[in-house]
C-alpha cells in the first residue's frame, strides 16, 4: 500500500483476482466427456462394438477391417 489508504497498486484491488465469477464447471477438455456408456464405431466400415470403460475407442481396431474406432 504505497500511500497508506488501502489502494494499493493499480489493478490489483478487489475484484481482480482469479477465480471471481470465471469458472463454470465444464472441465479440462471443455465439457464434451461422453461417460462410460456408449459404443464405438468404425468409420470406414460401419460396425459398433459396445465402448468399455478405461479404454478410448480410438486406441482399439475394427474387428472387420482393422481400421481405428471412433466414438459415437
């Protein structure tokens, strides 16, 4: 407080720190998690297979064509 009235430096009074009023709660990735459920679908070929838990769809391969899955 340069002046002893409780200002301080310009730009850092109340109000102006992190956190007031910017969070929303939509996450790391922006909110667009699907949850455990679901399927994974080929998209060269059209099949689904049931999505599991843990492992993303695209790291697993089409059964019919080997190609790598993607979320629906």
């Amino acid at each position: 407080m340069p002046r002893g009235d409780g200002t301080g430096p310009s730009g850092q009074g109340p109000g102006t720190g992190r956190g007031l009023g910017r969070g929303k709660g939509r996450g790391r990735m922006g909110g667009r998690a699907l949850g455990p459920g679901g399927s994974c679908v080929c998209p060269s070929c059209g099949a689904t297979m049931p999505h599991q838990a843990g492992t993303p769809c695209n790291q697993m391969t089409c059964p019919k064509c080997g190609a790598k899955m993607t979320r629906q």
